[in-house]
C-alpha cells in the first residue's frame, strides 16, 4: 500500500485551479466580479484568441494598497470575510479568496493598481503561483489585472481547450450576463481589437437588455415587478407569441448575482401555461431580491448555483409576479393604436367605399333600399297572324357551333350605374345542341330575335337537329378491363382491411378496421416518424431551397458560435449559414421541407442539441430530430383526405408505431373497452 504524505503547494494549487478556472470565461467571471465589489462603476474587458492568448480587465474601484498585493494572490486571503458568521449573510460576489491564487498558478499576470489615496501606483508580476517583489509604477486609480499564456504549464486542461470562436462566444455570453445583473455599471468588452459590447451604466436594466441582447429581443418584452413577502421580482419576460426555441435567452439573478436554476425556470414556465405553443419557451431576464440570508451561495465552486431556504416562497413569487404580468396584458405586448381610417371621398356611393366597424354596423341596422332597374321599352310586335315564331338558323352539322360563354347569358335589361350583370353558375347551363322545339340554342345568338317581316308566299320549315358527334371507339374485349394493356394479367387493388371514419380536433385520425377495433393515429406524430425515417435512410442530402431574402437569426453569442463550428454539419443537412457578426447568422438556403418561418426556431433547437450531444453520431441524431418535427404536419392543421389516408397505410403496416421522440403514434381502442364505457358491456 502506497504511503500517505502531504501533496506540495504547487500541486495543491493547480488542483484548486482546476475547480475555479475551467477555461478563459472563468477567469473573466471572477476578475470581473472582484472589480464590481471593487466599487468600479466602468470596467473593460479585452481578450486575444479566445483569452488563451490576452485577458485584461481594467476597472476604476477603490484599488489595492501596495503592501497588500503579494498577500492577494495567497489562497484563501480575502476582504470580504472576517467570521465564521459571515458565511450566513453574504452579499458581495466573491468571498473564498481562491480566484487570485489560482489564476496565477496556470498563467503569468501582471496586476498594475493605485487607490485614490496613493499618489503613485503598485505592480506586480506572476507565474506559475510564484510572485515577485511589488516595484512602484505610475497608474490611474482602479486596478488593471492582465492574464496570458493561459494554462502554458498545465497541458492536460490545455488540450481540453475549444477552438478560439468557441471561447470568445463563452466570454461574450458572461459579459452579457454581467452587464444585466449590474445596470448601474459600465461594461465595455473587446475581442481581438474590435468592441463587441458597450453599456451605458445609466441604473437602468431595459437599457442593459438593449445593449447586451439587441433590440429584436429588447422589443418583445413585458416588464414585470411583484413581490411576495420579503421576496421581491422585477426584470422583464417575453410575450407568449414570441416564444423561442431554447431556453438559452432566460436569464436569472439572485441579489446580482447570474445563477442558473431549475426552480426559477420551472416557475416561470409554470406562468405562462395555456399561453405558449407546445414545445416553445419563455425568455427572460429576472432578478430575485431577498434577504441574504434566506439564500446560500455555497454550495458550488463557480457559485452559479444556490439554495434556497424557503423554496416554495420564491416560487410562489415568481410564478404569480410572471402570470399577473401576462394576464394584464393580455399575453402580448400592447401595440399602439392604429390611425383612424381616412374618410375617402366617393362621389359614388353605390360604389364600394372604406369604412370603419362601427360605421358598417350602424349601416347593418338601416333598411336595405332595392336597386332601380331601369327597363328598355319593349319592340313593337307585328300582328300574330302573320308573324312566324322564330326564325330557324341553318346550322352545319359539319360545324357545330359552340357555346359562347360571353354572350350565352346577357340581360336584356339596360343596366344603370347601380346594377351591374348577374352572371348565373356555368354548372346551371344545359348544353344541348338544340331545343326540343328544333330551335337553335341560346348561345348561338346574343340578342332575342328580331321581329321579321312576314312572308306568306313561303313557308320556312325548321331545319332537322344535327346529330352529336360520337368518335370511334375500337371495341374492347370483354374480359379485358381499364386497368389491363393487352397483353397482360389483370391487377385489381385489394380492399384495404380498414376504413378511415373522419379526423377530430384536426389531430387525431379515427380508423376502424374489420375486427372491430377503433385507432387513434396522431397524425403529426406519424409524419414526423416518417420523415425521420427518410432523412436516416437516405443516402443524398437533401434538397435546398434558396431563400429570395436572407433571414438574419440571432440566437445569441454562445448559440451562435456552436452553431458556426459546425457549419459543415449544418451544410450535410441543407442549410447554406455563414456569419453575420455580432452573434448573429445569416441564413441563405434551407431544406425543402422545412417552412423557411421555422428557420429561426430550428436552428435555435440544433443549438440546443449541439450543446448535448455526446458525440458526432448523437449529434447529427438530434438534428434529424429537429428536422422531421419541423417539416411534419402540425396538429390543429387541415390536411387532405389522401394525406390522411397514406399516414393510416403508414401505421396499419406496422412501419409507423413510434414518433422518433418515443411519443406513441396510435391508441388501440377495442369494441369491448367502448362498450364498457357505455355500460353496455
């Protein structure tokens, strides 16, 4: 058995190092979080490839004494704590002295600082846990800590480390964090020479949204504000129609401080029930205020995780603040009213005209007045005597005439300003070559017939009624039917063994089948596992559709750059992305099937499923996921009987029984189990 001794400093410092720094944006969370408790009002962060390369963050607090300095970086040294009592009411953002002590023993930093005090500056100079003599140097009050060469002498995390863009959209999504927590602060973060994010520190958190979230999602939100007890909530939610695709845009804090919790998260959902489509999500940016020792922030080495004492009190203060907040509105965001429809001159007022609802109901309770019509005066008629009925027209048989539709059914009326022709339905029209009388037809003439002079001389005898054209047929042989080329066998299709009975709620297929056995079919989830099916089985990818305008998606910095990291996987899959700066991805092409309306959506769940998967295989899983939900039919749409009838082929085959979430596509409901329903069994 190995003997037990004591690990080494040095050691016992990189593994400390190892629970506190885990990549760049830990050490930007803890630097950042000493100057807020600093007192700084604008702090900078700046970052090269990632912040492997270049951390600095510059702040303008109260700084550090020079004879203080070397004892910063020691573990466990720290100004925020005195006593053991201490621990029970914690209200800075660090407090276990670790941050300092373990930055330094995976990088080299620099740290240059002066209090107000001090007429001259202190630096000193790290690496590797080991820290020099402090010298004198000239600064500006607040302190500058500068990290490189970040985990140089721990190759085992190094290798663990993402690409660059990763890193840089881990650092952005904390700065943003950050600066929503501290409206009154002034953030500045540059990455690799270009500034990225700038708040005003003007106190106000709609403000803060604005600048770190953008306006797009800034326009979406419903101030909330409640309380519940000593329990406070206040911050903003989306409208239930502008629901996402992920839960990456809901943002908490507790007394400033950015935590992540499934409470929270499952209050707020809990008050948008009835109110949100299903498998969309609320996003958010809220902040718990309650007395600092009715929470304890000890309870995870990054301190982005919390516990509660009275649970059920801050949900109770959630959920009820977030449903009274969409109830009064609504559960949408309130748009201003539109203009007052515009009074349009209309000399005509038999014409159509604009008017407002309350003008078309006042019109609805007025007594209709009949059109005028005005009638031509009728033909002088020569004495019956001699007047024949009508006058034939020989017509060829050789060359039948055809109906005119233009002429067939004019009125004879003259027709004024205010009555316009009424045109019967053409399936009204009987389209006999000729009257039982031996007449031409309607059509043939456009006008009733004129009145003739009578000629008692010579009697005009109607001309005989041609006979309809029959064509050829060559005649087919008996035993021969529609469905059979000479030559071969007949195939007439075999009855299926089941009936579609109708559809409900346009969801759900009702199908009986010759057993007696009644089916419920999903038909949103048949298509989605047919279409997950097709996409696992083809073998060409599938095909594009290019966009005649380019949809800019913002799904946010972190989301962003997992989804441009993986830009060949989203090619293999039909979508044409490239980057559009800022967080945001500029999408050109998608697949065929997918409705380019669900592109932000869809690729806000590829995030989701990105940020997951275990591996490649996982990966790639989870998108045909996406992509087959996304491109199925919806329930509550109204879908063609031969739609209906392919999906029930689908699932009475036996091919389609589960959806490819693992959701059943068909319930089996048997005569017997109706009957007993009805008490008849």
């Amino acid at each position: 058995m190995p003997h037990i001794q004591q690990l080494s400093s040095h050691v016992a410092d990189l593994i400390a190092a190892g629970e506190v720094v885990e990549r760049p944006a830990s050490v930007v969370k803890e630097l950042v979080e000493n100057a807020i408790d600093a007192g700084a009002s604008a702090i900078v962060v700046e970052i090269q490839r990632g912040g492997m390369g270049l951390i600095r963050v510059t702040d303008n607090g109260c700084g550090i004494a020079p004879e203080e300095l070397p004892t910063a970086f020691l573990r466990h040294a720290t100004s925020k704590l005195r006593t053991a009592e201490d621990l029970a009411k914690i209200g800075t953002l660090g407090f276990r002295g670790e941050a300092l002590a373990a930055i330094s023993a995976v990088s080299r930093v620099d740290v240059l600082t002066r209090r107000p005090e001090d007429a001259v500056g202190a630096a000193i100079h790290g690496e590797g846990g080991h820290m020099e003599p402090v010298r004198e140097e000239g600064a500006p009050e607040g302190t500058t800590i500068r990290v490189s060469d970040l985990f140089y002498n721990t190759p085992a995390r190094l290798k663990f480390m993402k690409k660059d863009s990763a890193e840089t959209a881990a650092v952005a999504g904390l700065m943003q964090h950050l600066a929503l927590s501290h409206p009154d602060v002034s953030f500045k973060f540059i990455k690799d020479g270009q500034e990225s994010l700038h708040t005003p520190g003007d106190g106000k958190l709609e403000s803060a949204v604005y600048a770190a979230l953008g306006r797009e999602f800034a326009k979406t939100l419903v101030p909330v504000q409640g309380r519940g007890g000593d329990i406070e909530v206040r911050g903003f939610v989306t409208a239930p129609v502008n629901g996402r695709g992920s839960r990456s845009m809901q943002v908490f804090f507790v007394n400033g401080r950015f935590i992540k919790s499934q409470l929270l998260t499952a209050a707020l959902e809990e008050g948008y029930r009835n109110q949100l489509l299903k498998g969309r999500f609320p996003g958010c940016v809220l902040e718990v205020l309650l007395p600092v020792t009715a929470v304890d922030v000890n309870v995870h080495p990054a301190k982005t995780q919390v516990k509660f004492a009275k649970e059920h009190d801050v949900f109770d203060a959630v959920f009820h603040t977030v449903m009274d907040a969409l109830d009064a509105r609504g559960g949408a965001v309130t748009k201003p009213a539109p203009p007052p429809v515009r009074e349009t001159q209309n000399p005509r007022q038999d014409f159509f005209q604009s008017m407002n609802a309350k003008a078309y109901r006042e019109q609805g309770t007025k007594p209709a007045v009949a059109p005028t019509i005005v009638k031509s005066p009728a033909p002088a008629q020569p004495p019956k005597a001699a007047q024949p009925a009508f006058r034939p027209q020989p017509v060829s048989p050789a060359a039948p005439v055809k109906p005119s539709w233009n002429t067939e059914w004019r009125s004879t009326a003259k027709v004024t300003d205010s009555v316009q022709p009424i045109w019967p339905p053409r399936d009204t029209v009987k389209r006999t070559p000729t009257s039982a009388l031996g007449q031409a037809p309607a059509s043939v003439t456009a006008k009733p017939a004129e009145p003739v002079v009578p000629v008692p001389e010579k009697t005009v005898e109607p001309a005989p009624a041609p006979k309809p054209f029959v064509p050829a047929i060559p005649a087919v042989p008996a035993q021969q039917t529609a469905m059979e080329l000479p030559g071969q066998e007949t195939v007439l299709p075999e009855a299926a063994p089941w009936r579609i009975a109708g559809e409900v709620l346009n969801t759900y297929i009702i199908c009986e089948d010759d057993a007696e056995t009644l089916w419920l079919i999903d038909k949103h989830a048949a298509h989605e596992r047919m279409n997950f099916d097709r996409l696992m089985t083809s073998k060409e990818p599938p095909m594009r559709q290019t966009l005649l305008q380019p949809i800019a998606v913002e799904p946010g910095k972190e989301d962003a750059a997992l989804l441009l990291d993986n830009l060949e996987l989203l090619e293999q899959f039909g979508f044409g992305c490239e980057d559009f700066g800022d967080g945001a991805i500029l999408v050109r092409e998608v697949p065929a099937d997918l409705d380019a309306a669900d592109t932000a959506a869809t690729l806000e769940e590829f995030a989701q499923n990105l940020r997951t998967g275990r591996n490649l295989d996982e990966k790639r899983e989870a998108l045909l996921h996406t992509m087959a939900c996304k491109a199925a039919i919806k329930g509550g749409w109204t879908s063609d009987p031969a739609e209906l009838k392919i999906l029930v082929e689908k699932v009475q085959s036996g091919e389609v029984r589960y959806c490819p979430h693992g959701r059943p596509v068909v319930v089996k409901v048997t005569k017997y189990e109706l009957e007993k329903l009805f008490k008849r069994a």
